[in-house]
C-alpha cells in the first residue's frame, strides 16, 4: 500500500510538471485574433517578416531532411558516422558555431583575407547565412535521432525482400525503407521546423535585421512596455502559432509527395539498372563530412584565435599581438556567469533524468505505453509563442518579477524544454531494454529501485549517460525562456553572448563562445567515459572477488 501511495504521489507530480505550463498557455492567449484590420498588419516590413520566416523554416527543413536522408541511407547497418565531421558538428553549441561561422566564411571574415577573390556570398546577416547554419546543424540533429529511429524498423529484411523481388539494395533503400523511415521521423522533422520557423537566437546573431525574422520581432515588442507594443505581441502570438501551423502541414505534404513518387515508381518494371548515381552520391557526402569536419575545426581554432588576438584589423591574418594574461582575466570576469550556466544546467540534467526515468518505469511496470507526442509536444509549438502566452497569464508576471523567483521559473522552463528532446533520446532505449534483469533482482528479494540500480541500470548506462547530456546541452542553449522569464535576474553565457555579438567588440564574444563550447565538449567527454556495462552486476553477485 505504502508502495503504490508512493508511485502514485510521483506520477501525480510529474503530470503537474508536464501539464501545468500547458494550462498557463491557455489562460495567457489573448483571443483578441488579428482580423484585416488590426494595427498588427500596418506594422512597417510585418509581410517580409512573416515570408522571409516561412522560406527559412521551409528551406532550412527542407534541406536538412534531403541531407539528413542521403547519410542515413549510405550509413545503414554501419558506425561510419560515429566521430565523423556530423559528430562533431552536432556536439557544438549552435550560438558558439554561428559566431565562429561568421568570422571565417563572411565578408571581412578570416577566409577573405586569406582568399581575398574567393565570393562565399554569405553576408555578416542575411536570410542565406541564418538557413545555412540552420542546416548544418540540423542535419546532424536528424542523422543522430534519425538512426535510433531506423533502428527500430526491420529494415533489413525489407531491403532482403527487395532484392529477392529483383531490385537493387538502393532502390529497395528509397522505395521501400525512406518511405517507413520518413514516417517514422515525422514528429522530429517537424521538430526541426518549428524551431526553423521561429527561430529567435541564431537570427539575431546571423539572421537579416530590416526588416528581421517574425521570431526577433516578436520578441522586440514583447520586451518593450508599451501599449502598442504589448498589443502587436499579442497579435503577433498568433502569427508565430499559424506559421508552426504553416510548417506542420508543409512536413505533411513533403511526406505526402514521396509517399506517391515511391509509389508510382514501385509500380515500374525493371528494378535492376542504376537509376541513382550512387558512386557520385557517394563522394559527394564523403567530401561533405569532410567540408563539416574542416568548418567544425576551423570554427573552434577560429574562437580560440579571436580570444587570444587583440588589434585583428582587415586585412591581416593574424592579430597584431596575442594577450594571453588578458584573455583569461576577460574569462575570469565571466566566472559568475559560468557558474549560474552550470548551475542551471546540471540541475536540470538532473532533474530531467530523474523524471524521466521514474515516468518510463511506471509505463512499464503498468505495461501500458502512451504516445510519445504527449511527452515531446512543447517541440510542436513555437517555443517564443509558449513563453509569451505564460508571460500573459494572470499570475505567472507577478511571479517572475521577484528575483528570489525568477531562478526556480527559468529552471522549470529550461526542465520543461529539455525533458522533451530527453525523451527522444532515451525513450526508445529503453524500451528497448529488457525487464529480464529488472525482475531477476526482484526475484531475489531485492526492492523494485534496488533491482533497477544493480540490474537494469548497466544496461541502460548509455541511454542515460545520453540523457543527461541532451538535457545539458538543451539547458546550455536555452535564450528565450532565460531572458523572458528570467526578468533580468539571470544571466547564462547564451543571453550574454547574444547581447555582446550585436555590438563591434570581437573578443569577448569570443571568449564567451569558447567557454560555452568547452563546457559543451567536458560534457561529452564526460558522458563519454565509465565503467563497463556488467560492473555493478559483477560487483553485486561477488564474481570481482
């Protein structure tokens, strides 16, 4: 009885974690919609803003997907992926990537000095440079969850049929696999939209400024404290929920379109010639992983190269001297800011962890699975849009303006936000997992936790060693719920480095950008590292002795 109290006690709390921002965002939407004829529509550049939102979102899902795609399919069956350039490229931070990506591929940047005719065409911020980034990063995103996905359809014996029918392992590959695989990964791309559309950090650092993305400017007129401003936030919530409308569908049709192209070319005879260039395709992503690998490289040596140079005036490749006493003191002086990022973050890696992993055990304990969209739902929804309907409800402002309040609200949004991309990474480990260990403990008389700890937990270890660095990265990288909420109060190493790139000084951007990428990499170096699955098996029934 006692037992079941407690279960039931977790769950209920868990549920109120999980649910209660959801009520908040429902009690913060203003129903004022924005009709024909509301100020929202009169507002200088709001169609370029709202179109050139759309093309990023599109372009950049688009084109991560197609990427995303061609490595899965040259990659099944296969670890070729693991420590290449989109390893590396997925480990960094996006906002210390973006500052790096400027420096060295932009006009005035560390490539054109050194190749003074070479016309990359990305500017310091445009519409080409922000979908750039976009895609690089994502893309790894897609291949990294994309695989965890694949490895849960029989794809093998799909493409072992195919060829038995006469067809190529390729065309078996696209007309039988990437139509299961791409439905398969339709909750994540559209993740990957969302986040496109109304992306709000990276297009204030990369992004075009006049006028900016429909994500910037909502955000500008939320932190003003006008009528009119407050108003035109009100009204722009609005646009930013029907633009994730917008990319939902899109991903639909993009499903949609090749599930009939695989279907009609399905139905075609003469499945055995080569009708993709798969030696080209082939090269192709080969010097691709090489480019990210080289630009991931470089981006890192090119942080550390602007932190250390002082008077880094075009068109010289070097600095005019390098200072390194005052280096560190400029990241000594950041020191709190570290320490409140770390703070942050380990406690929701913690925090995230433990709820997860309490709710997948009583899923299974119930034998009852719930649908993962339940759990990963704040990824559907603009983050900017959640965030400004909480700021809108009745109590949550009060709250937020307390300083002694606003590090337990930014905490719970950073929890909140990461428990969702956790959720995709240690989910399908897990269920993966047998209870064959998990029962054998409790068999031998040991309690359910106990039995979970010596038993369950080793064959987990990577699952959750993944766990706590998704949820550590995704605390990292938190700006909007950090700012917005934070009223002020907190400052992590994103909100500084967005505030210091809009201004001429390099190199404590720079700086910040290092330490921001250091604690990323500690972090996976961390993870990466432990004792053999076995150990504590080993070390509970005595055969270490």
């Amino acid at each position: 009885m006692r037992k079941k109290l407690a279960w039931t006690m977790a769950i209920s709390l868990i549920l109120v974690f999980l649910a209660l921002p959801w009520l908040l965002a429902l009690q913060g939407l203003s129903w004022n919609l924005p009709g024909l004829t509301a100020e929202l529509w009169r507002y200088p550049g709001i169609g370029t803003a709202i179109t050139t939102s759309l093309l990023c979102g599109v372009s950049a899902t688009l084109l991560s997907t197609c990427l995303a795609s061609l490595f899965i399919s040259k990659s099944e069956g296969s670890r070729q992926l693991k420590g290449s350039g989109l390893s590396l490229t997925f480990a960094a931070p996006h906002l210390a990537f973006a500052i790096a990506f400027l420096w060295l591929l932009t006009p005035y940047g560390w490539i054109d000095r050194l190749i003074p005719w070479l016309t990359l065409g990305f500017e310091q911020q445009s519409l080409t440079t922000l979908i750039t980034i976009l895609v690089i990063k994502e893309t790894p995103f897609l291949v990294v969850l994309g695989r965890q996905q694949l490895a849960q359809l029989p794809h093998q014996q799909w493409l072992l049929q195919a060829q038995i029918l006469g067809a190529s392992r390729t065309r078996g590959w696209w007309l039988v696999v990437f139509p299961a695989w791409l439905r398969q990964m339709r909750l994540l791309i559209i993740a990957v939209a969302i986040y496109s559309v109304a992306v709000v950090d990276i297009a204030l650092v990369a992004g075009p400024l006049n006028p900016p993305l429909l994500g910037p400017l909502l955000m500008s007129w939320q932190q003003q404290f006008g009528v009119a401003e407050q108003n035109l936030a009100a009204q722009g919530l609005w646009l930013v929920l029907a633009a994730g409308v917008f990319m939902v569908a899109w991903v639909k049709l993009q499903e949609w379109s090749v599930k009939r192209l695989c279907r009609g070319l399905l139905r075609r005879a003469g499945g055995n010639h080569r009708w993709l260039p798969e030696g080209a395709i082939s090269v192709s992503l080969q010097l691709l992983k090489w480019v990210l690998l080289a630009v991931t490289l470089l981006s890192g040596l090119a942080l550390l190269a602007m932190s250390l140079g002082q008077g880094w005036f075009y068109p010289r490749l070097t600095p005019l001297e390098w200072q390194f006493a005052e280096a560190w003191q400029l990241a000594l002086g950041s020191l709190p800011v570290v320490v409140m990022t770390l703070a942050l973050a380990l406690a929701t890696a913690v925090m995230v962890t433990v709820i997860l992993v309490t709710l997948r055990e009583w899923q299974r304990l119930r034998g009852h699975e719930f649908a993962d969209i339940w759990f990963i739902a704040a990824l559907l929804i603009p983050q900017l849009g959640l965030v400004i309907a909480w700021l809108q409800a009745e109590s949550l402002p009060v709250v937020s303006m307390h300083a002694e309040h606003a590090w337990l609200l930014t905490w719970y949004a950073h929890c909140w936000f990461a428990f969702a991309y956790s959720y995709l990474s240690y989910a399908p480990a897990e269920r993966a997992c047998s209870q064959m260990h998990l029962n054998l403990g409790r068999s031998l008389g040991y309690g359910y936790w106990k039995s979970w700890w010596y038993f369950k937990r080793p064959a987990l270890r990577d699952a959750l060693k993944h766990c706590l660095l998704v949820s550590f990265l995704v605390s990292l990288a938190q700006y909007v719920p950090t700012v917005l909420l934070g009223s002020g109060y907190i400052q992590t190493l994103t909100t500084e480095l967005v505030a210091l790139s809009s201004g001429a000084e390099l190199r404590l951007p720079a700086i910040i950008a290092s330490v921001l990428w250091v604690l990323a990499a500690l972090a996976i170096l961390m993870t990466a590292r432990g004792a053999p699955a076995s150990a504590p098996i080993r070390k509970l029934t005595g055969r270490e002795e």
